[in-house]
C-alpha cells in the first residue's frame, strides 16, 4: 500500500489523501497506524486524521463539514488545517474539546467511517476499504476497543451504517480492498 501510495498523484493541492474505509470494527485504526510508521520510516511526511474525531452516537457522519471546512480545504489551498477533537464527558456526552493542528503533509491518512465517501472522492489518491462482514464478528471485536458500556451504540451504529454503505457503496470505488474473510486483492 505504502508503495502504491507514493506512486500515486496527489489530488488534495499537493497532499495525496489515503482514505482507509470500513465498517465499525473492520481494523481500520490499527491500519492506519501501520501505514503511518511504514511511511515515516520511509521519510514520508504524513499526518492522520480519523473521523472518530468528529463522529458522535448520534451524529455518525454529519460532521463532514467541519473536516471539510477545518482539513481538507486548507490543506488542498497549501495551508494547515484545525480541527477540534470530539472528547466525551465521564457521564457519556460528546462535546468539542482540545485543538488539534494538522500540518500540510506529503500523505493525509484520513480513517474511519465514512473517510471514503463520496463527497471526497474527487481529491483521494488511494481509496482502502477493510471488510469484516460478519456484524457479530465486528461488534465484538468493536466492543472489545471500546468497552461493553458500548455495546447498545454499537448495535445502533452498525444499523446506522448499513443504510450508509448501501447508498456510498466506497468498496466500489476502492483501489485496494483487504478483508479478514476472504483472499485479499
């Protein structure tokens, strides 16, 4: 990936855009963070983003303009980007809480749910998408991440993201698609 990667054009001003796509539960994160060290041990300037920075329970995608308007424009304009990170209060509410300073990168690794969308398609070099399909497979494993506290969300968010992917159908746009279940392309 970390070679297709660097072949590949940047499309985001001078920023090429790794987008790492997937269900809840598929790896994404753990994936991200292993093409983030195969990159800086290359020498690759690269920043990651990941969307569980903007999502919340009850707003799993409508954040999108705060990336947009905060990363993704200012970086495409040669500029840094900000953004303020979703944190959660110890009774289990979302609130904006610390800044967070993205510079302008050789490689913006953007992952997370909906990090592939449609919307931004346009300005991605590379496009993954991770697959588990089996939703009991992936809400165990998000459980595990996340705590058992979670367990109702992630029921909720799993439905959530049926319907989402139904429409956005990224796997259909993806340059490389990685899944647990079956040999991998």
């Amino acid at each position: 990936m970390a070679t297709r990667l660097s072949a590949a054009a940047p499309r985001l001003g001078a920023v090429r855009l790794l987008a790492i796509d997937g269900r809840s539960g598929a790896g994404k994160t753990r994936l991200a963070a292993e093409i983030v060290d195969v990159l800086t041990a290359r020498h690759v300037d690269t920043a990651l983003v990941s969307t569980d920075d903007f999502a919340t329970w009850d707003e799993p995608v409508s954040w999108w303009p705060r990336l947009a308007t905060g990363v993704l424009t200012p970086l495409a304009a040669g500029r840094p980007g900000r953004y303020r990170r979703t944190e959660w209060a110890p009774d289990g509410r979302p609130h904006l809480g610390a800044w967070v300073d993205v510079p302008v990168p050789d490689v913006l690794v953007l992952e997370g749910v909906s990090a592939g969308r449609r919307s931004v398609r346009d300005v991605v070099s590379l496009l993954c998408w991770l697959e588990v399909g089996d939703p009991r497979v992936r809400l165990e494993r998000a459980v595990a991440r996340d705590g058992e506290w979670s367990r109702p969300h992630l029921r909720r968010w799993q439905r959530f993201e049926s319907g989402w992917f139904a429409v956005d159908e990224p796997w259909k746009a993806a340059h490389l698609s990685y899944s647990a279940e079956r040999p991998n392309r």
